[in-house]
C-alpha cells in the first residue's frame, strides 16, 4: 500500500529527512517514535505532498510521486492531487471552519472536491459522526465543542474523503488525558476496521498495544524498526534504549 524510497528533504541548507525507505502494507497500523525535531512530522507531510521531497520516490495505492520533479507542472499537480486524496491527514490543531457547523465541516470536502451531491455529502457526514461517537454534534460549531470533540471531527472530515491511508500528527498532544482517551479509542476502532495509517505520536501504550510495527526516527532516518515487543522489550541499538528511558520518565 506504500512504498517510500530514498526519501530526502531539506529546508534552506538543513536536511530534515536522508533517504528514509519505508514499506507498509494494506491494514497495517505503523507507529512512528522518536525525539522532537527528528522528521517524523516531515515525513508525513511529504506522504501527504503539504511537503514535496527534493529526492526519492514516493507510492500510495498504485500512485507515485517523484521527488526533486521541477514544481508546477500540470502533470506533477495531477498526481499530487491523486496522492492527497489517497492520503487522509490529521494534525495536531484541529482546523475545522469556525463558521459552519460539525456537519458542515465534514461534508464540505466531498461536495466541493468530488461532486457528492450536497444530500449524499451530508448523510456521509452524519454517519461518520455516528462512527466517531458525535451524532448528537450535527448542528455544533466547532467552538462549541472540548478539544477531543474537534479532533474526533477532524478524523469524520478526513475519514469523508474515503482515503486508503490516514496519516495522523500526533493527534492527541493538545489534549489533556480525558480528552486524548476519546480520540486514542477513534484511533483504536480504525485499527480494528484495518485502516492503513501512520500514526506519529508520544503514546508508547497505544503503540504497545494498536500497532503492527513500530518505527524509531532519529536525526531523519529509520534508526530501528520492529514489533512493538521488540522495540519496547528489546530494543537493538543503545540509542533507541535511551529514548524509551527518557519518555518512561515523564
């Protein structure tokens, strides 16, 4: 379901990413770790083409995009279009529209993107309302709602474009506990439901307990990859020993 090679990014003269290779499957759930600042966020938004590599390839659902391709040509568009619809994302800031409502924001995308027709784009929206847990929510402005609510519509509005993959930025940092229960548990049920997705975040437990395989980032690239008993249990390298001692601790 994806293939990611030689992946390389820079910003100015810093190289954020150095030729980082990933291979995931369709339905596997893939936990991305690691220090603030090591490019696990960067990666994401390069999958997701907010970001467009300087080299490598990268293959989402039969789609591939070249990095380092010269910008703006209606083709490379094309494609990045293709890959961002294949590509669902969920950041740490909600960013819902402040003046629609919940039901608003989610249906917007498939009517304006997709030509859904606005009753087919509104049921959709209902129900993945249902699915995240806020039905009652409908005719909510985001305003209205906890910190947890609005990212769980952020997954519905996300979830509404029908992606292959969803690709998640640390989605419960924001959150205090209570709050980041709500969203770990809409994250839960897409792992069950065998949604492909990359998943960056702080949570070891979740990683411990949803993910398929864990990957360890460090200074932009891949420094240790396994299953969570490994990774957690027994890591290889002294410094991925070292980042599980230090978030133990907090």
């Amino acid at each position: 379901m994806i293939v990611v090679e030689s992946l390389v990014k820079s910003y100015n003269q810093t190289r954020v990413l150095h030729g980082v290779d990933h291979a995931q499957s369709r339905g596997e759930t893939v936990v991305l770790i690691g220090p603030s600042g090591c490019g696990k966020s960067t990666f994401l938004r390069c999958l997701n083409q907010l970001e467009v590599a300087d080299a490598g390839r990268i293959t989402i659902g039969g789609i591939t995009v070249e990095g380092g391709r010269p910008p703006g040509t209606k083709e490379e568009r094309e494609l990045q279009r293709r890959l961002r619809m294949c590509a669902g994302m969920v950041f740490q800031s909600f960013n819902l529209f402040p003046h629609l409502t919940v039901v608003q924001n989610i249906a917007l995308a498939p009517a304006q993107v997709k030509g859904v027709s606005p009753r087919d784009s509104e049921a959709l929206a209902r129900e993945l309302l249902a699915k995240v847990g806020l039905e009652d929510k409908a005719a909510a402005y985001p305003g209205q709602l906890s910190g947890g609510q609005q990212q769980r519509v952020a997954i519905a509005r996300a979830l509404a474009m029908k992606p292959e993959v969803m690709l998640f930025d640390e989605p419960t940092s924001a959150l205090d506990p209570e709050l980041r229960d709500e969203v770990l548990r809409v994250l839960r049920r897409l792992t069950e439901e065998g949604m492909t997705m990359i998943v960056v975040t702080h949570e070891m437990q979740f990683a411990r307990d949803m993910a398929d395989r864990v990957v360890f980032f460090d200074s932009g690239r891949v420094a240790e990859a396994g299953p969570p008993e490994q990774i957690f249990e027994h890591p290889q390298l002294e410094r991925t020993r070292e980042f599980l001692s230090k978030v133990a601790k907090r």
